[in-house]
C-alpha cells in the first residue's frame, strides 16, 4: 500500500476506533454492546454540522446582478439575502427568518446583551398587545396616525400592537409604590418584535412592518443624573458598532412623535440610506438635515467650514424624555427627604433586524455577504474534494478536520459545517461559500495528503488566501471572538 494511502487509512481507522462500539458474540449468536465512553455520548450528542442538512432554501447560481430579479428588489442586502436563503417574504414588509439568519441574530442579541447589562440595564419583556387606553393618556393614539396597528378584542376594546413601549414602562413603574432613590437609575429593557404600518415596506430588512427592536427605558432621579445616564447609553452604543466593526455615526436628531428634550441618531453611511445627513469636515459637528434650517450652509459649531451632505441608515436612536411620560403615569418615587419624586426619563432604541441588513448592506460585495465577524451565522466553513477525484481519500482527513476544531478550540463548537455536497466541484462550492460569507473557508485538497498536511485557508474579510499547517490552522482559527 502506498505510503500516503496508508496515513489516510490509519488515521480513518484511529477516529473509528474512538467512535465505534464493536459487538461482542457469544455462543448464542447474539451481539452484546460494551459500555460506551461518555465522550462518544458527547460526540453523538453534537453531529457534524453538514451543508446539505441545512434548511437555507437558496438561488445561488443567480445572486449576482440579474434582469429579472424583481424591481423592489434594488436593494443589496435585500437581493443577496433573499437569494442565499437567509430571508423568504411573507406579506408585505414581513419576512420569515430562516435559521442562519436567526443564527445570526441571536447572536447580535447576545451582543446587544452584553452592553446593555454593562452599563445596569436589566431584561424584560412587555406585552405586544398594548391597550388603547394608555397611548390616549399620553395623546399618542391619534398623534401616531396610520403608523399604528389597531384592533378590537370581541367585547369592543380597543388595542394597538405595540411600535415602542413608553406608555407600558411607565406605567409597570408607577405601580411599584415603594421605589427609592437608592434604586435608581434604574434601566430597563426588551428585544422584540415590533410593528409599525409603513405605507410602503421596501429594502427588505431594513423598512418592514413587523421588526426586531431594543428598547431601553430609563429612571432617574435628577436632570443631571439623567444626562449621565443618556451619555452612558450612547457610549455603550458606539462601544457595540465598534465590536462589530460598523462606522456608525451620532447625529444630533429631532425628538418626533416621541417627544423629549434631546435626541440622537446612530446612522451607519450608506447611499441606499433614506437620511439626510449634515457633517462638518473640521469638527465634530453632525446632525440629520431635518434639525437644521434650510438656510443654513456652515457649520453651527466651529461657524466657519461648509457642512457636507450624505445618507444614512438609521440603527438606533436615543432620547431624553424628561418627566413627559413620568408626570402622566404618575412614575414617582421616594426622594432623600422621603417624598414622592416624579422620576425623570430616557428611551433608547436600537434596530435589531436593521443592523443585521444594515452590516449586510455596507459590508457585502455584489457577489456575497459580508457579515461582522461577531455575527456571522458560522465561523468555518471545510470544503473536502469532489467525489471521485485524485485526492477523494482526502474526505475522510476533512471529517477529521471538523473533529479536530470542535475538541481544539472550544470556542468553535457548533461553529464549523461541512459542506458534503461531493458531488459538486470545489470551485462551485467555494463560489456558495462565498456567497455566504464564512468568515473562513477550509480546502482540505492534495496539501492535506502531503507527509506535512497542508491546508488551503480562505479568510473572507481580508481576501487572503493562506497555506496553513495543522497548527499553523489551530493557530489562526484560535484567535477568532466569538459571542
């Protein structure tokens, strides 16, 4: 037997030895099963994840610019999402999440998490089904117009699905009679769906009807207090477009149908964007062109440089309320001197779904996605060769590859698929895997038969293409964050 065939057959016979029970007969004919490891309960426990498994209904072959893609579909992020499986349309402005995508999202929720529960904040979640009677006591239930989704219940009541939450907050805090100032800030928030009658959904993602949202709700005590806390919730923003790599911008912005005394914008640049957006070149002034007057041509701020125009894709927005909602719902609680204190608010939003298609737009190549490396639905994708080819004894080392990362590098559990489609060439699977976006791409071809294995390491967001050995690969991948 040649020499490199018999390395493939002595390390094919190694991993079934780890992974296999060989019966026992005895005279009677019948097998009898020694006991199994709790390592192989493990390893049965968490299968090789495989492509062909993966419920991603797709139209690779058609992602790029195509004729006869539907017109509403102009969108990048729309067209590269819907085509590789990661979204499907339902109705209008609503859209069925496929697995990768909550992958995906799940993923930015963890993240969202991470800040928002550093700076004090604690998770909930309110009712969708918000009653009519709290947004007529705040004026809300006519202000909002068409924007808002009503029904009746079958006893006549009147109910909105609720498109943010400040109404239900405020008063789930006015019935807690025995707040104190030693409880606050006190800083609340929930990532659900949300819904907003948009009189024309497009972009897919990035303007539906039905969308993922954070929203933060904020007490405190004082005006000062309050602006501290608003100014630790915008930098734990930018602290999380930093961690997934997104140039977001902060733009002074208009409090809206919202309300409130202050309002920021975190807008990501984009032409696709549907914000005006005013910056100045010299300073660090910026604001959305509706705060500003239509005469106004020079910064504001340093009163000298000519303010630039671009647009923009809002992903969050933060507000300071003050006591709006607070003196309406009667959200107090007991000061220093023991007396009831209307409390002052804050409100911050971030769009869930919106970043996910907002990191698509701006990251992607017209021929594939780009995910933030954070949020990427998997991290590692191993292509082995064709079925039948030269080097098809190499499957079996990329099954062995897949192991081997999952017991290495504990990080990169349940984050590595195999893409077993054998039949198809590596050049087509290699042009899906683009498409896809996996931050790495694994060619286990002739270099991995070599007395020295050699693997082809693809990285996606740097284009480089490396040639890796075993450790060299453990080496790398070791480095990768995951959430």
């Amino acid at each position: 037997m040649e020499p490199v065939m018999l390395r493939v057959w002595q390390r094919a016979f190694h991993r079934l030895h780890r992974t296999l029970i060989l019966p026992k007969r005895f005279d009677s004919g019948c097998a009898q099963h020694t006991a199994v490891p709790a390592s192989t309960h493990s390893r049965r426990s968490k299968p090789t994840l495989l492509v062909s498994r993966l419920y991603q209904p797709s139209n690779l072959r058609d992602v790029g610019q195509d004729s006869r893609l539907p017109k509403e579909m102009s969108c990048k992020s729309q067209r590269l999402m819907q085509q590789a499986g990661l979204i499907h349309p339902s109705n209008p402005g609503c859209y069925y999440y496929l697995p990768a995508t909550v992958r995906s999202m799940e993923k930015l929720v963890r993240l969202i998490d991470q800040e928002m529960q550093g700076i004090g904040g604690q998770k909930l979640d309110m009712p969708s089904l918000c009653s009519a009677d709290l947004w007529k006591t705040s004026e809300r239930w006519d202000l909002m117009g068409k924007e808002l989704f009503r029904l009746k219940d079958r006893q006549g009541a009147d109910y909105c699905l609720g498109p943010t939450h400040e109404e239900a907050v405020t008063t789930l805090v006015a019935h807690q009679a025995t707040l104190s100032y030693r409880q606050l800030p006190l800083l609340l928030y929930q990532i659900t769906r949300k819904f907003r009658d948009e009189p024309k959904p497009k972009f897919g993602l990035l303007r539906g009807r039905e969308f993922y949202m954070k929203d933060m709700y904020s007490f405190d005590v004082s005006e000062e207090a309050a602006y501290q806390t608003y100014e630790s919730v915008c930098q734990a923003y930018n602290q999380l477009f930093a961690r997934l790599g997104l140039r977001c911008v902060q733009v002074q912005a208009d409090t809206g149908n919202i309300g409130g005394k202050l309002s920021h914008e975190f807008q990501l640049p984009a032409d696709i964007g549907e914000d005006r957006l005013l910056f100045c070149g010299r300073c660090s002034f910026s604001a959305n062109v509706e705060t500003m007057s239509s005469d106004t041509s020079n910064c504001p701020n340093c009163k000298t440089h000519k303010l630039e125009e671009s647009k923009g894709i809002e992903v969050g927005h933060t507000f300071y309320l003050g006591k709006k909602y607070s003196h309406i719902f009667k959200a107090t609680f007991s000061n220093v001197q023991n007396r009831p204190t209307v409390a002052e608010m804050g409100c911050y939003g971030l769009g869930v779904t919106r970043i996910l298609a907002a990191a698509v737009e701006v990251m992607s190549t017209e021929e594939g996605i780009r995910w933030p490396g954070l949020i990427a639905p998997y991290q590692v994708c191993v292509l082995p060769p064709k079925k039948g080819s030269k080097v098809d004894e190499a499957v079996v080392l990329a099954e062995e590859l897949v192991h081997t990362l999952g017991e290495n590098l504990p990080q990169l559990r349940g984050e590595v698929v195999l893409d077993d489609r054998t039949q198809m060439t590596i050049g087509k699977r290699l042009k899906d895997a683009n498409i896809l976006g996996y931050p790495y791409v694994i060619v286990v071809g002739q270099g991995a038969l070599e007395e020295t294995p050699r693997f082809e390491v693809i990285c996606q967001e740097t284009g480089e293409t490396l040639f890796l050995s075993r450790d060299g690969l453990l080496d790398l991948l070791g480095r990768v964050e995951t959430v």
